[in-house]
C-alpha cells in the first residue's frame, strides 16, 4: 500500500492550496477595484456642482479616473464590461441625485443608459489599453471625447456628465472652447488621468520606468495646456463699448407640480406684481420662464370652450396690451394638426411667444425634448412602454421644426428652453441663423435642489464661450443670470426667491469663432484619430500572430 504522504498527494495538496489561497487574493482585489471604481465615481460627482459644494471642486476632474483608467488595466475584458455597468451608474446616481425629484422613473431610467453607455466604453478602453500598451493612454484620453460626444447623439442625448463642463469657473482656460468646443477641454481634463494611470498601472516601485516612458505625450499635453490658457488670456473680449439690452428677469418661484387654476391665476399675479415693479427700471424687455403661464394663450383665444383657461388668457392679454416693452414668455402652445388619418387633433408645444403691445408677433417651438418624459417616439414599436410612461404622468409635446430667431428693440436673440441649452450644436445653429443673444428659458425648481440648478447654468456657460454670445438665463427659480462672453457670471439671482433682475446683457456681434463655425470638428477628429489607432493597433496583432503560425 502507498502512503498518504507520497509525492502525488503532496503535489494535490499543494495545488488546491494554492487553489485555496488564490482566491481570497482574487476576492480582495475585486474588492480593491471596486473600492476604486466607487472612488473616481465620487470623484467625478464631485468635480461639478453637487451635494458637498454647489459650486464644485473642479481640481478634482483631473485625476477622477484615475482608479478608472488603473482598473481597466488591471482587469479582462468581462471585467471591463461589469465595472462599466458599475461606474455608469453609481457616477450618474451620484452626480445626477437630484433626478429623483423630477419623476419616479428617472432613476430607472438615466443612471441604468449611462451604465450601457459606460460599459461600451470602458470595453474601447481596454481594447486600447491592449492594442497599444506603449501610448494606449494618449488613444484612450481620445476616446473618452469620442464617448461624450456620442453620448449626446440620438433619442437619449444627454450633455450631462460631459467632464469639461466641470472646468466653468475656470475662465482662462474654458475661453479654449471657442476653439474646439466643451471637447478640447473635456480633452485636456481627461489626460492627465490616463497619464497618471499608466505611470501609476505597474505599483510603485516602477513609477521611475513608467515616467520614462510615458514622459513625451505628457509633455505635449503640458504645452497644449499652457497654450489654452495664453488663448484664453489673449482673447478675452474687450466689452467696453459693446451695446447692451436691458433685460429685466422675472423669478416667480413657484411649485412646478402644483397644477390646477387656482396654481396658475397665483403664478400670474406674481408674474404680474414683480413685473410692475421691474417696469419701472424701463428695461428693454420683460422675459418670464419656461412655461410661466400654462394655459395655452394662442388656444384659448380661439377655442373659448374652457371658460375658466380663456378668463386666464384674457386677464394676461389685457395686463399685456398696455405694457410699453414686448414681454417673452413661456407658454404651452396648442395647435390643430392634421394627422395622418386626415383628421385633426390638438397638439402642445413647449414654446416661447414674444409679445408686443398683447399680441403675439413670433413664436418658437422647442426642438429637443426631453427623453421619456417629453417625448417618447417609437409608439408604434414599443406600444407598453408608451402606455408605462403615460401612466406615470408624463407629459408629451410635440417636437417644433424651426430654429427661430426673435427680434426686438434692435436685437436677435434666440431661445432655446430647458435643457436646449446643454446642446452645443443645436445652439451653434442658433448662432448662424443670426441670433446675437441667446436666451435660455427653463424651470429647474421642481429638483428642489440648487447643485442641479448649478450644474444647469455651467453647461449653458459653454454656450456663450463657444460662440462669443452673451447668454441670458431667464427662470423660475433659479439660476436667473446674465453670462458674457468671456464666461463671467456678470448678474445674477439667488435661487429659490421670487423676484427680478434688471442687468445689462452686452450684444457682442463681431465675427463668429472656429467652433461656430466648424462645430464638433475637435471631437470628430478624436473619433477618427482614436478609430484609426485601434484600426492600426488590431492589423499590428494578427500580421504578428500571423507571422508566428508561419513560424
């Protein structure tokens, strides 16, 4: 008889030891990525506006992925595409906790698509972390612009997020938009992670070898960045001098879920009382918010069959007549429309209607709606989860067709509502149908939150750097405020009180910038460039795999 003790059972022993003591050690570094992961999420929350401070910390942009970058190192490929899932959703949950105030299924609905979103990007990461394990970071800072810029595409577009919008309130800097658009300064706050990542990736006691070899890129990157900010000190726009349009406006600040006529008659007295008293500081124009009077005026002066609606629209139409400045308003705006089947049926707008002495003279329609609780265009293909999201109380409009631009008392403005402003192309456009200002109209006070409202008025900032125009925020609670074209908060409301602002918003015309011009050109040529990177980087594996079964 052999003995127990033989080599054989040794060598078993040995393995399924080795077995035994491989996977606490595998557990513990899942638990490390993790742990990681959740760290650069908070890190990314915290970089914009958020929880902790309402203005952000934005230092923090250039080393929150990090522990991203390090992770998908570190890890395969289904383990890229889990903690894709992971980050993806704690991130947004985090930065976006406000959502929660807005509608139920929001949080159903937003952190779970940047989840997806995040998991496809984390696995072209690891793929170039894989294709190019010498300068796989440079391809890798590509193509988190090349994922932002793909994140706002589409029915699910959303400008949420987006890590150069974190950089707001640093204004030597952001003037660089201009140039490039939020994508050269997503760009330059992204790199410095992915640098630090790949030095970092081989533990410390290779930090020396990482630098050496990483050294080049990084030193590229440096005086790119200094460039940026000898950019944005040397074209600051000189304002003296610059016409301006006295715009008064008016923050009602009331409770967007209280519907009903007796909400809407108290919105208009408050409408009404604050802008009297604005009146009196004889402004060019008196703007309320998105949807500051509900019922729809335009309807209801020729469909008089609510009685209670019409005597609402009469009591504004008649305030309005004997104002001496237009007023811009924010209105639902029912119309017929003839559908398909030959029949008509109404149909509401979210819209924008200048008024002039209590007749409405022009009219905007909003282009890009909000996903889900706006809007919901396959009905025909998913009917349940038409009927789902109806059930829940949403309201949809109807999309508008035309990119309008105001004029009034000299000046051409344009207004894109709600979140239209987070959208730089759709606000370019704007920009080259002629508008000289841009007026975001919005209600941001049903999150009863001022991060949100914050990271709101930041993203619209952009607006106006990008294209040189002073971008006026009119709303009902906050962030009400006047933004020039170098970025500068130049006046500006508390949230959450009912009031008006009388500021001088400057009419800057001279001349478009390259990103007016040429749009998302930076952001595309980092699609490409990353695209043709990892195209190159795949050929370079299979003629070398090929060559070896030759050999």
């Amino acid at each position: 008889m052999k003995s127990s003790s033989g080599p054989a059972v040794l060598k078993q022993r040995a393995a399924e030891a080795g077995t035994a003591e491989s996977r606490p050690s595998r557990a513990a570094a899942v638990a490390l990525e993790i742990g990681a992961l959740l760290l650069s999420a908070l890190l990314f929350a915290l970089s914009f506006p958020s929880f902790l401070s309402v203005w952000g910390w934005f230092p923090l942009a250039y080393v929150a992925f990090v522990p991203v970058f390090i992770v998908i190192h570190r890890t395969g490929w289904l383990g890229s595409a889990l903690y894709g899932l992971l980050f993806g959703y704690v991130s947004y949950a985090l930065y976006n906790y406000w959502l929660s105030s807005f509608h139920p299924l929001t949080l159903l609905i937003v952190p779970p698509i940047y989840a997806f979103y995040l998991l496809a990007a984390f696995l072209a990461l690891k793929a170039a972390d894989l294709l190019a394990p010498r300068y796989g970071f440079v391809i890798q800072s590509l193509l988190w612009v090349a994922y932002e810029l793909w994140k706002v595409q589409g029915f699910l577009g959303y400008s949420y997020g987006i890590i150069g919008y974190s950089q707001y309130l640093f204004r030597p800097l952001i003037r660089a938009a201009a140039l490039t658009g939020v994508w050269g300064i997503s760009w330059i706050v992204v790199f410095p992670s992915a640098w630090l990542a790949a030095v970092l990736r081989d533990g410390p006691s290779r930090l020396r070898a990482g630098f050496r070899r990483t050294w080049v890129p990084a030193a590229v990157w440096a005086l790119l960045f200094a460039a940026a900010l000898v950019y944005g000190a040397l074209s600051k726009v000189d304002l003296a001098g610059v016409r301006t349009w006295k715009v008064a406006l008016v923050q009602q600040n009331i409770d967007p879920w209280r519907g009903g006529y007796k909400a809407y008659r108290e919105s208009l007295h408050i409408l009404v009382r604050q802008s009297r008293q604005a009146v009196l500081y004889d402004p060019d124009i008196v703007i309320w918010s998105e949807t500051s009077f509900v019922p729809a005026i335009d309807w209801h002066t020729r469909y008089r069959t609510d009685r209670e609606a019409y005597e609402l629209v009469r009591e504004l139409k008649e305030f309005l007549a004997v104002q001496p400045m237009p007023y811009l308003i924010g209105n639902d705006d029912g119309q017929l429309k003839r559908m398909d089947d030959g029949s008509e049926q109404r149909v509401d707008y979210n819209a924008t209607v200048l008024f002039e002495a209590g007749r409405a003279v022009q009219t905007y329609r909003k282009l890009r709606l909000v996903p889900f609780t706006e809007y919901f265009p396959y009905r025909k293909w998913l009917p349940g989860v038409y009927e789902w999201l109806r059930s829940a109380d949403t309201h949809f409009w109807e999309k508008g067709e035309e990119y309008t631009v105001f004029q009034s008392a000299g000046v051409r403005f344009s207004t894109p509502i709600c979140f239209e402003d987070t959208f730089p192309d759709l606000n370019r456009q704007f920009i080259l149908r002629g508008a000289e200002v841009l007026v975001n109209m919005t209600n941001d006070s049903w999150s009863r939150s001022v991060a949100c409202e914050m990271q709101h008025m930041s993203i619209g900032l952009f607006r106006a750097v990008e294209n040189r125009r002073t971008l006026v925020r009119a709303t009902n609670g906050g962030i009400t405020c006047v933004i020039d074209p170098n970025g500068r908060i130049v006046a500006r409301l508390p949230p959450f009180i009912e009031g008006f602002l009388i500021a001088e918003a400057p009419v800057y015309t001279q001349g478009r910038t390259l990103y007016s011009r040429w749009g998302d050109w930076f952001a595309l040529a980092c699609l490409f460039a990353s695209g043709l990177a990892l195209g190159g980087g795949l050929l370079r594996l299979l003629w070398a795999r090929k060559r070896r079964l030759r050999s």
